[in-house]
C-alpha cells in the first residue's frame, strides 16, 4: 500500500490521533479525515502543510511514503546507536535483511574495504555496486536517517538501504 | 556466532567462533575463494567491532535470509 490516505492512516495512528482529533485540528469533519484514509478522497493542497506537521513528517513523505529526514544537531543520535538495514526482495519471494551496525560500516569504509563489490552473488547485491558507502556514512553524520537507497532491477528485485 | 536453519521442520543451530572469522588466515581464504578483497589486517578491527556490538546486544541478528520455500537462515552474534 502507497497511497496517500494508507500513510495519513499510518501516521496518524503512530501519532495515536483519532479521526476526530485530527480533523479538530485541521478544522475538517471526521468523515473527511476517514475519506482521505480511505482513498475515496483527498485533502486539500492548501492543508497539506499543516497535516504533515501535525503528523511530524514532510509533505514528500505523506506523498511518497519515503521516509528520509534530515533531523537538526540536537535530535541526532551518535553512530554508535544507528543501523544500517540492507534488504533485498528477490522477484521470486526470498527475503534477505542484513543488520549491520553503522560503527561497523564506517570501520570498513576507512580500512579501504570496497562494500559493494563484497556484496556479490546475486543480481540483486550486484545493483549495490554504484554506491559510495563513504557518502552514505557522510548523509548519517549529517543527521539523514531513513530510507536512503531505493533501487529496483528490471527484473523485479528490490534493494532498499535504511539507515534507523 | 550462531548460524541458525530452519528448514522442512528441522531446525540447525551451528555455533562458530567468532575470532575464527575474524583472523587473517580466514580472510586470505576467503578472499581467494569467494572472490572478495578484504584487508588480512582488517580482520582484528572487525573483531573488536563485533564483540563491542555483542556486549551491547547480545541478540542481534546480523543476517536474516527468509527463502520463498519457507526455509530461514539466520546468523546471531
């Protein structure tokens, strides 16, 4: 699901919103608010601002459901608490999730070790071949957490790189 | 580490020595079988990584690999 009422109803309940609560406060009817959830209809350009905020997300991430957010100094957390998630979904069903700790990962990138061409074997892991994991670890020290790498091959599988 | 399978109802649990990954014959083998480039020195710095992750949390699950057929591998520190 990566609709615009799925993410308003996702969001809202991790905020642990109600309908009614939300819609107090974008001045709308809880019928409204449940349309929107519901995909038979959509909010208004104009309050979009104003829900992302109250949802404590972007306006792109409401939209897309992409998740990336640059968070200020204060509310970054230090390398030693992130990790960085690979997670491939072949097009024939397998699930592959590699949990590596960012100390970990930066600890490759200064001893020289290439990631991505360690990463081999499949067509899936070959797609990871064109990133620089020395700017990803640059993004996370810059406070970017989330859904950094997105990348789909022609032949269906799927590599995302999440950094939480 | 612990290599977990499970598969058509059998499940593996193969336990193996973490400093025996990490030292710099392993890592010669394995770049010369398995076609990667690893640094032999890099193998200790890995090392020490890894059991500070292990103190911190003793359950992380390094890998986890869910095959269309059901099977389950997974790989815990």
């Amino acid at each position: 699901m990566n609709t615009l009422g799925f993410h308003i109803a996702q969001k809202r309940k991790e905020r642990k919103f109600t309908q009614e609560e939300l819609a107090a406060q974008l001045d709308v009817s809880a019928q409204a608010v449940s349309k929107w959830e519901n995909d038979i209809s959509c909010p208004d350009i104009s309050l979009l601002p104003k829900l992302a905020q109250l949802l404590g997300c972007s306006v792109d991430e409401l939209l897309t459901g992409n998740t990336v957010m640059l968070l200020p100094e204060n509310q970054r957390k230090p390398l030693e608490q992130l990790t960085l998630r690979v997670l491939v979904y072949s097009a024939e069903g397998d699930k592959v999730r590699v949990n590596l700790p960012m100390p970990l990962v930066k600890l490759g990138v200064e001893m020289g070790i290439d990631m991505a061409a360690n990463m081999k074997g499949s067509n899936s892991m070959e797609m990871l071949r064109g990133i620089d994991f020395s700017q990803v670890i640059e993004m996370v020290e810059q406070g970017m957490i989330g859904k950094i790498v997105e990348v789909e091959s022609a032949d269906g599988d799927i590599v995302e790189i999440i950094v939480e | 580490m612990k290599i977990h399978v499970k598969a058509d109802g059998i499940t593996l649990c193969i336990p193996f020595p973490t400093r025996l990954l990490c030292n710099s014959l392993a890592i010669r083998i394995a770049n010369r079988h398995a076609d990667i480039s690893i640094p032999p020195r890099a193998g200790r710095a890995i090392y020490r990584e890894i059991r500070r992750l292990k103190c911190q949390n003793p359950d992380w699950n390094l890998v986890e690999l869910q095959a269309a057929g059901g099977e389950t591998v997974w790989i815990r520190l």
